[in-house]
C-alpha cells in the first residue's frame, strides 16, 4: 500500500533547538557552578531505549553530565512505558520516590516523558497529584527538549508538553549511546495496526519511515565506530515504506539487502516482524544474508483464531504455523522467539490451549509472555473479560512451565556444540556473559577479556535454559 510521506522536523526548527541548547550552556553553569548532571532511566521496550539515546544526546547538547544515580543528579528524567498496567505503577512508584529526593534539594528537577504521559489521563492525573514533577513532555516532543529545558531553567514553572499528534520524524538529533558495540537503530516510528488491546498506535501515532539514506548513513557511522550488532527497531518493521531521494520505493527487505551489504563484521538483528507482513522475500533474504542474524522474533499473541480475530491481528494460527516452516525450510538453524498475551477478554480454556499447542510445534527458543492488561481508549478494553485473574495467572504458568521445558530440550541440543558468541559484559556464575546468533544468553570463562567482541564458545553445561562454555579460540 502507498504511504503519504511523513512530515519531517524542518531544519529551522532543529535550528531553533540547537540555539536554546547554546543557551542553555550559558545559563546552566552558573546556576550549578560547573556542569549540572543528569540521570535518564528507562522503562519499556527498545524502541524506548532508542529515544532515550536521543534525549541523551540532546542533554548533553544542552550542557548537561552524567550520573550514575538519581541521588546524584540535579535532573532526573523517567522515561516511560505505557504497554500495560504494570509498566505504568512501576514508573509511578519509582518517581514517588523522588519526591522526599526532591524536597532536601532545592535545585533538583524531576521529568517524565515517553508513552505513559502521552495519554490524556495521565497527564492530567500528573498535573494533579504530582506536583513535584516539574517537567512532563510526550513521544511527539522528543526534539524540542533544548526548549522545554529552557523554560524550565529560566520560568521556574511546570513545563508541559503532551500534545497528541499523528507524530513526525526528526533526523539528525545528537546521539548519546548507551553501549559501544550494540547499537539500537530505529526504521521507523508508531504503528497503524491498531490490535485491539493496543496502547502503542495511540501513543506513538501513525506509521512513518526514515529515509534508506538516513538509516544507511547511521548505520555505517555505528559500523565506524566499531559496534557488533545493530538491531533495527519498529513496531512492524514489515511495513517500512519510504522512497529514496531518487524517487525509488524501499520497502524492509531492500533496506535489509542493502544494511547487509555494508562491510565489517557485525550482526544486524530487527524487531518487530509482524506476521501478518512477513513476506517469503524477507525470510529469502534473511536466508541469504551475510550478517543478519538467524534469528526471527514473530509475535504469535494467541494459537486461537477466534482470539487472534478479536484481536484484529490479521493471521490465523495455520498461516503463522506455515509461516514458521517455511523459514525453517529455508533456515533450519532459525531461533524463533515470540510474545504472548494469556487471558485476552473472553478467552477459553479450550482456545488457550491452542496457543499451548501451537508453542510446542514451533518450538521457540523463548518467549516473553504477558498476562493480558486493559488499556484505557483501545477496543479490547471495553469487550466483557468474564475470565478471573486467578485463572489467568494460572494459564500464564502454564504456558511458562510448558517453555521451560522447550528451552531446556533445545538447550540441551547444543551441549558441546561451538557457538559464535558476541560478550557483553561479566557473567554472573562465569567470567563473562554473552548473547549467541539465536539471541540466547551463555556464560563462559576466556583467558583474556573479550568484551565487546566475538568469541567463539564451546558449551560445556546446558541446565534448564542457562548455558555454560569455555572460548576456544584464545
Ligand atoms: N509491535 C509489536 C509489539 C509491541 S508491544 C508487535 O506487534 O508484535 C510488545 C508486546 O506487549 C506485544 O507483542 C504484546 O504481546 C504485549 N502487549 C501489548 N499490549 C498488551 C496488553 N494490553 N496486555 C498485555 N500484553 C500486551
Ligand atoms: Fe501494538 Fe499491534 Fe502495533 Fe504491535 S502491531 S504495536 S501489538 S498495535
């Protein structure tokens, strides 16, 4: 389908951010006597983390330092997640916290921004019983944060700024990245899939794609600076649609063939694939890739037709079922893993037992699984939920007693196997821990220290889904 093409940020505006920014610099020194230092935590999804990449950078624009925690800081900022209840009382509770922090320091400044103060009642209940946040702004006012920084430090009022919109793209916000050789690379921004216990195409807007030059070019300066593994990032990386300054369309498994064609030596991983645009090109050239990884997050969300269909997902549970074998047909090595909701609004014990059935036969390597959770202004919450929660919880355990037993078979497949693995830091139980191709973690003991690079693994204990080896290669 045709896209119209998304409004980007024009280069005035990011202009005008850049001079509150040198502003900002002035003033903020005085005021701290040296540089004032901030804390950003985020909360949710990757494509979360990505934009906290972004505010990062444009803090340190802003003249800001880092701390390592809030007590530290002079600015704390939450970023937030609003997928489901959870999400949210979990970043209430910690900004509660922040409130005494707040109180014994006079120059303190608390912000939250993302998902969660992107809904209307939020904000409002924010404005209302929260009045020691002093800074509250929306996904769709990420690139203006020089400007409602600036008004913070210079009106000493609470900033707001949660204006819906369908939302925009901004290229060429400055960049602080969390890891030296993983690097998160955002495709594309909202989603206009609008399943129907969805919170995300409400607060994220409408579907809109980066240009391949933009995406090409942040990927060979990630690549430069000497990063592993770049994850591509959108809700539905299956509907990328842009068109190239030549006019040429680009839809994901272009701009695959194209990211992995660049030279290096790195895995390219994306996230997520929506089955219901899951195209035999894209598994084609996931099979035929150098660098991308054999490894395929394909959300299932219920094994039940009815669910899938009140879920307005757009697939029934034999497509997925086909789906999964022909990309085990072309790739038999492909990890898969997915997300499942347990207990949608009237779901059965008989139509739960069908997302059982469907997990055994493909056999994922793991599964992030959530116990369905009612999200104001979306469909699904207002369908009649006749299911209690004890029940839930009850289905939600067994689908994770059931992948536990399927990680532990597949784990123990690959007990004296040698792995390719990228390290990404101390281990817990050995020295180092890693992640392999399939996106399973292992720990494992090397000579020498080895983060940040690919070490070749030789499992030597597989328990349950945890992993234990030894590099071989120094
Ligand atoms: N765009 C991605 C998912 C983003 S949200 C996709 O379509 O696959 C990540 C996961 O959170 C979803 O896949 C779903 O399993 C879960 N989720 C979303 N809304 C939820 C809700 N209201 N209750 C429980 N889980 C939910
Ligand atoms: Fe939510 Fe569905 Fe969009 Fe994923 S595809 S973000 S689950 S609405």
């Amino acid at each position: 389908m045709e896209k119209a093409k998304p409004r980007v940020v024009p280069a005035a505006e990011l202009e005008k951010q850049r001079e509150f920014a040198a502003l900002l610099c002035e003033v903020l020194p005085e005021r701290f006597d040296g540089a004032p230092r901030a804390f950003v935590r985020t909360f949710g999804c990757q494509g979360n983390e990505a934009d906290s990449e972004r505010i990062r950078g444009q803090l340190e624009l802003c003249g800001f330092s880092f701390s390592k925690s809030p007590e530290e800081a002079d600015f704390v900022l939450y970023n937030t997640c609003a997928v489901r209840g959870h999400a949210e009382d979990r970043a209430l509770g910690n900004i509660g916290r922040l409130k005494q922090l707040r109180e014994n320091r006079e120059a303190m400044r608390i912000g939250i921004c993302g998902c969660m103060v992107q809904q209307e009642s939020v904000a409002q209940k924010l404005r209302e019983q929260y009045p020691f946040i002093d800074l509250v702004f929306g996904t769709h006012a990420v690139h203006r944060l020089p400007e409602l920084l600036y008004r913070l430090y210079t009106n000493e009022k609470r900033v707001y700024a949660v204006a819906n919109s369908p939302g925009l793209l901004a290229e060429g916000l400055p960049l602080r990245r969390e890891s030296g050789f993983k690097a998160w690379l955002p495709i594309m921004y909202g989603c206009d899939n609008f399943c129907t216990y969805c919170v995300v195409p409400l607060v994220r807007g409408r579907e809109r794609s980066r240009a391949p030059e933009a995406v090409l070019a942040e990927a060979r300066a990630i690549l430069d600076s000497g990063a592993k593994e770049i994850t591509l990032l959108g809700q539905n990386v299956n509907s990328y649609r842009a068109e190239s300054a030549d006019g040429s369309p680009w839809d994901f498994p272009r701009l695959l063939q194209a990211l992995d064609a660049l030279e290096g030596d790195y895995w390219l991983r994306f996230m997520t694939s929506h089955p219901k645009d899951c195209s035999p090109a894209l598994l084609k050239t996931m099979a035929n890739g150098r660098h991308i990884a054999r490894h395929l997050h394909l959300p299932l969300q219920s094994g039940d037709d009815r669910v899938l269909r009140e879920m307005h997902r757009g697939y029934t549970a034999a497509q997925y079922l086909s789906l999964a074998e022909q990309a085990r047909a072309l790739m038999p090595a492909l990890s898969m893993t997915s997300d499942i909701i347990v207990g949608f609004p009237g779901e059965t014990e008989e139509e739960f037992r069908k997302t059982l059935r469907l997990v055994e036969r493909v056999e994922y390597t793991s599964l992030f699984t959530f116990i369905y959770s009612p999200r104001e202004g979306t469909q699904a919450a207002r369908m009649d939920d006749p299911v209690s929660h004890a029940e839930k919880v009850r289905r939600f355990q067994e689908l994770t007693a059931l992948q536990e037993k399927i990680a532990a078979r597949r784990s123990a497949e690959l007990l004296e196997q040698t792995l390719r693995v990228l390290c990404e830091g101390a281990g817990k139980r050995l020295a180092f821990a890693g992640r392999s191709e399939s996106g399973k973690v292992i720990e494992f003991d090397a000579a020498a220290p080895r983060i940040g690079q690919f070490v070749r693994v030789k499992v030597t204990a597989a328990k349950n889904w945890l992993l234990d080896g030894a590099a071989v290669d120094d």
